[in-house]
C-alpha cells in the first residue's frame, strides 16, 4: 500500500494544468504565452506557418515530413484547461494533416554577457500505433525568416524532439552547412536522455534551454525537468561558427510533424488524432544589462503576475499528495 501510494504522488502533479511557474529569483520574464482560455492561439503571438515548406524552401520543409500543416481549428487550437494542442488527423484518403506556429517575435536573445533560457512544459503525444509521430519545440536564427535558403547556417537549437512515441528526449544544435561541417550536418551535435518512470507520453515534463554568453567557455545547455542533459561549448566549434551562432537572436517553433526523415513514414494503422500538448512556453533573460530580447508587454507582464496563483495550485497539489 505504501508503494501505490507513492506512485501516485509522483504521476498526479505532472498530469495537471499548471500555468507559468513564479519566475526564479535573478531571472527576468520577457515573453510568455500561457495558452489560457479557448478557440487558438493569438495571431498576436504566433505566426502559423501553412503547407509543407517555406515560401522558396524545400519541399516538406526540408525533413520529408508528408503531414499537411494547416490553421485549422481542428488542428491547432487551445483547450480551455490551460494547454495549447496541436493534433495530427488522418484523412479518408490516407493523408494527414497537423500543425506548426512560430513566435512573431523573430529575435530572442540573451543580453550581452547574460544568459537567454527558454522553456515549455509539454506532454508528448500517447497513442496507440505512434510510427511516424514527430512532436518537437525548437528555434531557429531569425535571419532564416525571408530568406528560408540559409540552414544550417542560420543555426537551429533543437530543444526537444521526439520521434515514433520513444521515452526519449533529444536536444540538437544544427550549425555550419550541410552536408558535414563542424555539426556533422544533417545529424547536428545532439544528445539524448530518456524520460524515466514517468513516460514523456504519460505526463508534463519541463523542457529547458540555455544560451549562455556570460561564461568562458560561452555554452548551449539542454535540461529536463531542471536536469542538465547536454551541452554544446564555444571551444567545440571555431569562432567563425560560434560568434554566426551567437550573433543574432532566435525565434520559437512548436509542431507536430508526421513522417520524415527522422521517424519514417506512418503505417497505415498509425493511430489518427494524436495531441502534443503545450501548457506554457516563456523566455527568461539572465544577468548583463537586461537588452537581449524585448521588454515584457502589458500582456506578459499581466501573465507573470497571474502565475504566483497557478504555481501555488501545484505547489499544493504536490503538499496534499505527498502529505
């Protein structure tokens, strides 16, 4: 009886709505979208992002992925219990169709000798037949924005990926050029942990980047659930590709893709109506003189002021069940 009971301790808070933590004592909230309410996402926020590739880029933006992205409320919409959902459908002819949006702000970066950290509390699509399922959150270098020809170069920062239903995370910098260079493109420098007991199907689990030009060496660092995973240093690469990576902000990407390279191809008994779940994503700013990415709006300060109350329901969730 004491072990059941300490199983469901550990399960319950992560299968809850929990809203944007209170932000950690000498960071600094610049961004945040809580995905409260219903309907989808703002169009304030998000770009969304239609089709298969960019305009001028690859077919299937480059990955071979065969979902179809749409705006479709069917797709892409928000919950009304806190959480952002985007959801991968089979047709009658066998063609799906899924969803991808990226932040309209183009260019978060960390402040001169501060530290950029952006993270996503997220759960993982759980079905049946997962062959082909490829949520991930990432970011890519804002001059990729117009131009669509320019990856690696551009830099991309993998924060999670997940493919074909795996309890793995995996966290990839793409740099350089392609094929080879110093990210031994197309694989990129990566590295990978798995989800524990816990599954990352089974439950929200916190999904964390760091982009640190404070220290010597400067680092990328990947973290779950506050464990650090992976990292990628400035004495890694040459300063040619360093300082491009460095040079410039990012801007946010969150899909969920069905096929492609990575994963393959769906079976034709890959479950339909899959859902990567997204309950927040912010951007923290650390330590220099606090200019690397735009100042809070009224909104997001509004956000962050709310988020005391919704980390307090958790905090007591956790109180109640481990008490």
């Amino acid at each position: 009886m004491k072990h059941t009971t300490l199983a469901i301790s550990l399960l319950l808070p992560s299968l809850v709505h929990c809203g944007l933590p209170a932000v950690p004592s000498g960071w600094s909230l610049k961004w945040a979208d809580d995905f409260k309410g219903t309907g989808q996402p703002s169009r304030d926020n998000w770009i969304y992002d239609i089709g298969h590739s960019y305009p001028g880029g690859a077919a299937n933006w480059g990955t071979g992925e065969i979902g179809y992205h749409t705006d479709s409320p069917n797709n892409v919409f928000v919950d009304g219990n806190g959480n952002l959902v985007l959801k991968a459908i089979k047709d009658n002819n066998g063609g799906w169709t899924t969803a991808r949006i990226e932040t309209k702000i183009p260019n978060f970066a960390p402040p001169p000798n501060g530290i950029l950290a952006v993270e996503g509390r997220l759960k993982l699509p759980k079905v049946a037949q997962p062959q082909g399922y490829w949520p991930a959150f990432w970011m890519l270098g804002e001059h990729f924005r117009g131009i669509y020809t320019n990856w690696p170069d551009c830099g991309e920062i993998d924060i999670m990926e997940n493919v074909n239903g795996v309890n793995t995370e995996y966290g990839t910098l793409h740099c350089d050029k392609s094929p080879g260079g110093e990210c031994y493109e197309t694989t990129g420098r990566g590295g990978n942990v798995g989800g524990g007991g816990v599954s990352l199907q089974d439950g929200f689990r916190v999904y964390r980047m760091e982009l640190d030009v404070s220290t010597s060496p400067q680092a990328i660092r990947w973290y779950l659930d506050g464990k650090q995973f992976h990292t990628v240093t400035q004495s890694d690469l040459s300063a040619r590709v360093w300082n491009g990576l460095v040079s410039h902000g990012y801007f946010i990407i969150l899909n969920l893709a069905m096929g492609g390279g990575w994963p393959g191809s769906p079976r034709s008994d890959t479950t339909s109506g899959g859902e990567f779940l997204i309950d927040y994503v912010a951007v923290y700013t650390k330590g220099g003189n606090g200019s690397g990415s735009l100042p809070p709006s009224a909104t997001t300060t509004k956000t962050a002021t709310s988020t005391q109350a919704a980390s307090g329901r958790c905090a007591s969730l956790l109180i109640r069940w481990w008490t």
